[in-house]
C-alpha cells in the first residue's frame, strides 16, 4: 500500500557499486533493560487512529503496525538495515527442509507462545490464515494474497509445536509470510476476518494487548500483558494518541506527549523543546517522482527520458537530506533502499542529470524550442500567482523558452498532496528544473485524503510526487508496483499499483523469476537486473530515501527513529 506523503556515515562501497553494507539504519535512544525502570504510561503521537486492527485489509495503516507490532506474533522481525530475522519468542527455527517434489518450509514453534486465551499457538492457527489469505475464498475482503496463494497445504509436523508447510511452486519470500499471525478465531470465518478485528483485538499474543480505543478522544490504550511469556514489558500503558504534527513540538515540551514523528520542517522548534531530543534516520520508505505514461505527451520514452534527465536529483536529495545531517545521495534503486544491505545504484540505466541531452531528447520527440536569446536561456520564466481552483491550489511555471509541437505548447500537470511541506518545495524545484528545457508545469496541491483515490489511482496527472515503502521482499512486495498493466475484462486497464501506468514483459518475467528462486544471491541477481529495466523504461524516479525525524523526551529509552527495524515494544519505557 502506498505511503502518502505526509549513526548515518555511507559504508564503503564494492567496485560494482553495491554496498557490503547499508548505510546506519536507525537512531534510538539506546539503554540496556537493567537501566530502564518498571511502569509508567507512554504518550506516542500517531496521525491517525487505525482505520482497522486486520493488517491485512485494505484500508490497513500505520496505526495498525504500530499495534499488531506491539500485540501480535510474527515469525520473523526487520532488522536495523530490512533483514528479516527470526523472532524466538515464537519460533525456535524456520528453514526450508525440502525442496523436491516441493517446497517445505518448517516451524519449530517455541512450547511457551501462547494466545491470551490459554491456548498454544499451532498449525491450527496458521492453516487458518492461510486459507483466509489464499485468494480462493471471495468472502474474505483481504487486500493481498502474495505468497499465501502459493501454498498447497499446512500440517503439524513432529509433535504439537511443529508446524510444516508446503508450497505448490517455489516461494522466495516465505519469511514475508504469518507476520503478524491472527489467531484462528479472527482467520477462520469471513465475518471475524472482515468485520470483528476492526476496532478491538480480543485474543492477542504479544507484550502488549489492546485495552481500549476512544474514537472520541483519538487514543488507542496497549497495556502489558500478564500472559506474555517473554522479556516483561517496561511499560504499563502505551497510549496512542492522535497529534497534529504542527502541534507536536509545543505538547512535547509540556509533557504531554513523549514520543512523536515530526516533520523536518519542525526539527527547529523540536530542539528548541524543553526537555525533547531528536532522532534523525533514513526512513524504510522513498520519495519518487511518478511519470503518467498512460497517455499525453509523457505516452513517448522520449518525453519521459527528457523529463528525467532534465532533473538534478543530487541537488533535490541535498536540499532535504543535508539540512537533517543526512547523507545527501540520490536514491538509485527502486527496490533495495540505501539502509539495506546490497544496495546498488542502477540509475545509469537511465543516464546522469544533463540539460542539453534533456532538451535534445525532448526535439526528436517533435517538441521544439525558439532559438535561445544572448541571455537568460536557462532562466526559469515566471512563476504565476497561487489560485484555487475546484480541485485546490494551482501554480503555474512557465519556461522562458517554450517547447512547442504542432503549434501546441508542451504543459504538465503535476499533482502534490497539500499536506506535506516538504514535497511542496520539491515539487517547486522539479518544475524550475523542467522549465529550463521548455516545459510549462501546472503545479495543483490537493487535499491528502484525495490525492490518492482521485487523482494519482485513477491517473489524473501528468506527474505525481508520493512515496513508496521500502521492503525486505521486494519480489513479493514490489511487482504490483511495477507490473505492466494489463486490459480488465470491461475494457479498463488494470493497474494493480503501477500508477505510472508503464511495465514491460521484461520487468514482469525478471520479478517473477526473483520470486521463485530460493537461492538468495540468484534472487538478488535477477532483482538488480530488473531493477535496471525499471530506469530505463523511465516512468517512476526516485529522489531520495526518506528522512525519519522523530522527537521525544529525554527521559524515553530504547524508541526513536527505527527506520526498518521493528521495534522491541517491551523494551520501551523510561530511564530509570
């Protein structure tokens, strides 16, 4: 699902250009259990309440990360640089044990997981949520059946903590899979799945259960378990609590919050908070620039080409990155981010920022400029006035020298959600830089809650700013990102999540491959290949890995700004 937009020293680098390792993943305010005290109430800011508690549904948000984080199992929990690796307080091993006739990945389930109900954990438990993900039943209203869909059965293997099971075709990312694990009273019906885990978690399995939500108030109230069989939970409470952003900085200071994400824009007023530090890290998630390839001029790779190179995209990440102590580097790979061991730069698939080349491309493509004056040639024209318009605010930029074809000018529309500061000046530096090779831009900032649904799903724009989260299992996770579309029964074209509407049969056969290839350095291989097509077919661009600025009063232990890891809630509390 999209991610709408709202120590950090580069590793040394092969000479292939790939990193032995990514670059420091998380900043936390690190302590030892033994200096965190017992009790107390933390207060986290969220944006929103969760829309749902099924992390498998579609309208599935941060908010529900954060509590199934907290409450419920995973076999396998992200490192500081996206590696998954097993969790033992509920599995003491997982391996594939066989592979001919078929797949067989095996569980050794730890004898003391149990639900707050009493009952073990077992083989009951995930032959459930497999049926319920599989994609063969319509009843359950589950937004994804990636992997699920490969399995061909579940079984108790030696005793009653084994659980094996079986793939009908080879599965690279089985450790994507049963992470979070629902127990089989939420799995084992369309109505529990559907409808009795949006707002409350009866049966939990973590350090953590869900006490209550308060709509009215905005909180959703995790307590610690009493049942839980691990580290104990430091905390009582953690409380979640709706905070506008802008409000952040001020409710840290009084001490009303202890924890919040905040915006760079308001990493001044965090440090200038009474009591607050701030932790800065690469975010598990990638600004990029989206190109609608569906129709207009941007139909034509050249134009898409033009557009691409026509961006700096070292000065675009310098701008936001450098101001947070940052490494300042473009991102370079649509699948494997920066923080991620294995991290390749495959831009050159696409070729360097170049204005003149930009331009050059942009004339084969039929679209030609007047003859340059003695000065100002690759001065930005004007930057008309800000008005409202029906679907929000629109800024026009006009080029000096303007690219016309047929006697028509060339004019995008670029699309920014309202909300976010950041990619408000983003997007202003992207059509200064699109201006200099003759592109008129029509910059329309809309309302975030309409920005997906209405304009970039349903491909009402020329250009888009937006993000993608990143993923330790990108042939899993990123295929409907990048797929080619293909035409639906009533003549649409389905897009899956591919928004810039341009895939390639090449693409799909590389991820497809990566998909079913068990060995992960061949895996790897064919994803970077991939990855390589995706430059050159020059419709999605990345920017820049995420920044994640989080501030928090001095006296929290083990939170901060996790970036890929998932985060050891039992651990969380306050310095003694």
């Amino acid at each position: 699902m999209a991610v709408a937009v709202g120590a950090t020293a580069l590793t040394a680098c092969s000479s292939s250009g790939t990193k032995a390792a990514g670059t420091a993943g998380t900043d936390v305010a690190a302590v030892s259990r033994a200096g965190v005290r017992d009790g107390g109430t933390l207060d986290w800011a969220v944006d929103a309440m969760p829309k749902t508690l099924n992390a498998y549904q579609s309208d599935a948000d941060a908010g529900t990360t954060t509590v199934t984080g907290a409450t419920l199992p995973a076999m396998f929990r992200l490192d500081a640089h996206g590696a998954p690796r097993l969790d033992t307080d509920y599995v003491t091993s997982a391996k594939v044990t066989a592979q001919d006739p078929r797949q067989v990945v095996t569980y050794d389930l730890n004898p003391k997981a149990k639900w707050s109900d009493g009952r073990a954990i077992g083989a009951d438990d995930f032959a459930a949520q497999w049926k319920a993900l599989g994609g063969k039943d319509s009843a359950f209203w589950s937004a994804r059946n990636a992997g699920y869909d490969r399995i061909s059965a579940i079984g108790r293997g030696a005793g009653a903590h084994q659980v094996k099971v079986t793939f009908a075709t080879p599965y690279a990312d089985w450790r994507s899979l049963f992470a979070p694990l629902y127990p089989k009273t939420v799995t084992g019906s369309a109505d529990a799945f559907n409808d009795g885990v949006r707002t409350s978690l009866p049966v939990s399995a973590g350090p953590f259960t869900v006490r209550a939500e308060d709509a009215d108030a905005g909180t959703v109230t995790l307590a610690r378990s009493d049942r839980w069989w691990g580290a104990r939970a430091k905390l009582d409470r953690i409380v979640l609590t709706t905070v506008a952003r802008d409000k952040r900085p001020a409710q840290l200071s009084a001490g009303k919050l202890d924890v919040a994400e905040i915006d760079p824009g308001e990493l001044s007023a965090a440090k200038r908070a009474k009591g607050v530090g701030v932790r800065t890290a690469p975010d598990a998630a990638y600004a990029q620039l989206a190109l609608n390839g569906s129709s207009g001029p941007l139909a034509d790779e050249k134009v898409r080409h033009a557009v691409a190179r026509a961006i700096d995209r070292k000065k675009i990440a310098a701008s936001v990155l450098e101001p947070l102590g940052l490494p300042a580097e473009p991102l370079g790979n649509h699948l494997v981010l920066p923080s991620q061991a294995g991290y390749a730069d495959h831009s050159s698939a696409l070729g360097s920022a170049d204005v003149e080349q930009a331009a050059a491309l942009l004339a084969d493509a039929g679209w030609q400029r007047p003859a340059a004056g003695r000065t100002g040639d690759q001065a930005a024209g004007p930057e008309g006035p800000t008005r409202t318009t029906a679907s929000g605010a629109l800024t026009v930029v006009e080029p000096a020298r303007a690219a016309t074809k047929n006697g028509k000018g060339l004019t995008m529309r670029f699309v920014l959600p309202a909300g976010s500061p950041t990619l408000d000046r983003v997007g202003g530096q992207i059509a200064r830089m699109l201006s200099q090779i003759g592109i008129r831009t029509e910059i329309s900032k809309v309302a975030d809650d309409s920005f997906f649904q209405d304009h970039v799903a349903s491909g009402d724009f020329d250009l888009a700013l937006y993000s993608w989260p990143g993923t330790a299992f990108p042939a899993t996770d990123d295929t409907p990102i990048f797929a080619k579309p293909v035409p639906a029964p009533d003549g649409s074209l389905a897009v899956a999540e591919n928004y810039t509407r341009v895939g390639t049969d090449q693409i799909d056969q590389l991820m497809a491959r990566a998909g079913s290839e068990l060995d992960a350095g061949q895996a790897r291989s064919l994803t970077n290949q991939a990855d390589e097509r995706i430059w050159a077919a020059a419709a999605s661009i990345p920017l820049y890995q995420r920044p994640e600025v989080v501030a928090l009063r001095t006296n929290v232990a083990n939170a901060g700004a996790f970036g890929f890891e998932t985060p050891a809630y039992q651990n969380i509390g306050f310095r003694k």
